[in-house]
C-alpha cells in the first residue's frame, strides 16, 4: 500500500465536500495552493463558465480531474424521458473528455416515478448505459459506475453493490472494450461482507476511489457524511485492497455534511480535509 502521508498531491476533493460555497475557478486556486493533486467537480458548477478555460486553469495549475460528477438518471417512465437522459450523458461525456476527466460517474437512478419494479428500473439502467458505451470509447472517458448504498435504492440508485456493479460491467463490456469501470466508494461499501472478494474481482476496473466517514448516529440519510476519523469505517483497510487489486489513482474526498461541514469556511474545510486524508486513509 502506498504512504499517501502528508502528499496532498495523491489526494482529491469533490467539490461537494465544500458545500458549493465559490465558484469552480476560485475551488481550483484554493486547492493549487495547498498543493492537492486533483478534485472531481460536479456539472452544475461548469454553468456559465467556458469550460477550455476550466481546462486551461487545471493544467496551469498541475490539476487532474478524478471523475466528472455526476449522470442523470437513466431512469424514468416514459421512453422519451429516458432518452433525453441518454443525450444528456453524452453530452457530459464531452465535457468530462474537455477536462481530461479520468471517469464520469453514474448515479443510475432509483425507480421511475410511480413504479415499484425494480427489476425495470435496472434493466432501465443498463439499456442506458449500452447506448452511451460507444460514445465513451470515441470521448476515451470511461464510464464509472457507482452502487451507492441500499437506503438510495428507491429514489437514487438501484445499483446498490459492488459484485451487482461487476456483473452490469462483465455483461455490458465483457472484453473490456469499453474501459466500463466502478467507482469504490467506502462511504457506500463498507458494510459488504463481500466487499474485499469483490474489489479483488474489480481489478482494473476500479476507476475511481472515495472516502468519507459513516457516523453513528447518522441523522440524515445523503447529507451527513463525516470526516475520516469521525466515524466508524476502516477506510485504511479498504485503500489496502483497492490497490493490492491495481488501483493507483488519486484518494477522493466525498462528502455531503448540510449540519457541519458544509456551514464552516471553505478553508478550514481544505485545510481539514488534508490532514484527514493524512491520517485517517
């Protein structure tokens, strides 16, 4: 396992983390300060800004994009709902290819509005992502998908583990073809008992690496994720196996906090988020 200790530059910050507080150019200058390697920005802090220039300031400024966050939902009633979802993601898979983003992450969606059949909403889910395969090899984005935990299942993410997300990748681009990937996220994963046999299965299809802390209590079911050392999860022992399995990208920052984080300064939450990371991952 590599010593991440005090190396802000394998380190990544969604943008979420801080609570959309300032704009994603004034987000990149507070990061390239303190010498963080990356951050995965979400798509609606890219409204009504040239997103070349974005680009350029990255790369001035020695910034990867970890992952473009995130898809639309793929799922929907009507067919034509979904397919103006599908053109949206294609669409963002141009942007993420314009911010040279390592993946696009897929939360796929929960069940469609007056619907109980989750096997139509998975099925929903697939079908959208085999139309928008080929478009990501052309854009060399690959697709990440993220199970999200099972609380989500009904109105967020009926991908729900990591050996379901492998079995959608094993079926939708059995040989590879397409980079199809997942997202690790412990926040979501870590109460699998199958989770370590299954990051071992992922291998190189591991695209992306999320931490955060699952508190106890937790009192809201999105919007109250802790800081690493806050909570409850070994994230150090996920990391280890995220990349005994061939993971070497950067270690993401992920969290959504309305009660605490999100109502401190965004440079108290940079500067924490560092020595976190450091200490706790």
């Amino acid at each position: 396992m590599r010593d991440i200790t005090g190396k802000p530059e394998l380190y990544s910050i969604n943008t979420a983390t801080l609570g959309f507080q300032s704009s994603l150019p004034a987000i990149i200058d507070a990061c390239a300060q303190r010498g963080i390697g990356g951050i995965a920005p979400w798509r609606k802090e890219l409204d009504g800004c040239h997103v070349q220039d974005i680009a350029r300031q990255l790369k001035a400024c020695r910034i990867s994009v970890s992952g473009l966050c995130r898809s639309t939902f793929y799922t929907a009633p009507t067919q034509a709902e979904r397919q103006a979802a599908i053109d949206e993601n294609r669409h963002a898979l141009d942007i993420a290819a314009e911010l040279g983003a390592r993946c696009y992450m897929q939360v796929v969606g929960g069940l469609p509005a007056g619907s109980n059949n989750l096997e139509e909403a998975r099925r929903q889910v697939r079908e959208g992502i085999r139309q928008l395969l080929p478009h990501s090899h052309d854009t060399g984005v690959p697709i990440a998908l993220e199970p999200l935990h099972p609380m989500t299942a009904a109105d967020r993410s009926c991908l729900s583990t990591l050996r379901q997300a492998l079995d959608w990748c094993d079926e939708l681009d059995p040989e590879g073809d397409y980079g199809l990937g997942v997202a690790v996220d412990v926040y979501h994963l870590w109460w699998d008992p199958e989770l370590f046999s299954q990051i071992a299965r992922a291998g190189k299809r591991i695209l992306a690496f999320h931490v955060s802390d699952w508190l106890v209590p937790t009192v809201d079911l999105v919007n109250d994720r802790g800081m690493p050392g806050d909570g409850v999860i070994d994230i150090r022992s996920i990391r280890h196996q995220v990349e005994s399995a061939g993971y070497n990208g950067q270690v993401e920052l992920e969290i959504f906090s309305s009660r605490n984080w999100w109502t401190k300064d965004q440079d108290q939450i940079l500067d924490t988020s560092i020595e976190r990371i450091s200490e706790y991952c």
